[in-house]
C-alpha cells in the first residue's frame, strides 16, 4: 500500500513537472550573428580603421623606406667607402629597431581599443537581449553552449532589430 501511494506521489509530481515545462517560453540569441552583424559592430569598426589608418599609412612607408635603404645597401655596397657602408649599416639599423618599436606600439593600441569596442558592443547586445527577454515573457534564453536550436526558438534577428532600433535612437 506504501509502495502505490508512493509511485502515485511520483507520478503526480512528474505530470506537474511536465505540465510547467510546457509553458516554458525558451529562445536562442546567436551572439556570434549579432557580434559581426550589428550596426553598432560596423560603427566601431569604421571608427578603428578612422583612428589607426594614418598610423598604419606611416608604418607601411616606413616599411617601404627602410626597404629602399636596402636595396641600395646591396646593390652600392661595391662602390661605398667603408665608413658609408659602415653608416648607412648603423641608420638602417636604428631606423629597423625604430620601426620595429612603432609597430609593436601600434599593435598594442590597436588591441586595446578595439577590445573597449568590443566590450561595449557585448554590453549593448545583452541589454539588448534583457530588453526582448522581459518585454516578451521569456523564461530562458540561451546563448553559448547550443549544439542546436530551431528556428521557432531562434531569436537573434529579434535581437538585431533592438540594437538597429538602438542605433538609430543613439545616431539622432
């Protein structure tokens, strides 16, 4: 008699269960999709490449200088006196070490603003979703970690059309 009250008990507990799981409302937010693919992502983007293009543009004719230098090392080394190879050695030297520093500097600038992009871009895409959680309802959503969500789930491009609709508002 214990044992069938028990397993009724049980039983009872898992329709219970399972009735509540149905009126669930569970959605999916691909980041990754949103992270490439929001205004707010081609904003900053534009805005890095605006903020490093002319030290880049330097970089790059320091490159082609020290290149230049050189070639004509090489091809003029036979007819320079030594004390010029001797000098042009050292400038080459100064200016490969220079340019060395200046890209390493350069890089280094260029990675932390482009992660102070990103983490504002992170942080507008989870209000972004906080936003659509509440004012749909929803139970859960899921990010990260999905081996697998349908369409009927999926709600990204919902997502998407909060950080244009956020833009919009921002660029006003």
């Amino acid at each position: 008699m214990l044992r069938k009250s028990l397993y009724c008990a049980l039983l009872g507990l898992l329709v219970s269960s399972a009735a509540q799981a149905a009126d669930l409302k569970i959605g999916f937010v691909n980041v990754a999709r949103l992270l490439e693919k929001a205004p707010q992502a081609e904003r900053a983007k534009k805005e890095l490449e605006r903020e490093f293009s002319p030290r880049d543009k330097k970089l790059v004719a320091e490159q082609k200088s020290i290149k230049a230098m050189e070639e004509r090392l090489t091809k003029d080394a036979s007819i320079m006196s030594q004390s010029e190879r001797d000098k042009l050695d050292r400038d080459l030297l100064n200016r490969k070490r220079e340019a060395k520093r200046a890209q390493d500097e350069f890089r280094e600038d260029f990675n932390l603003r482009r992660n102070e992009e990103l983490t504002q871009l992170q942080k507008e895409i989870f209000e972004a979703i906080q936003t659509l959680a509440k004012e749909e309802s929803f139970d859960l959503l899921l990010t990260d970690g999905v081996v697998y969500a349908s369409e009927g789930i999926d709600v990204t491009s919902k997502v998407e059309s909060k950080l244009e609709t956020g833009f919009k508002g921002s660029k006003k």
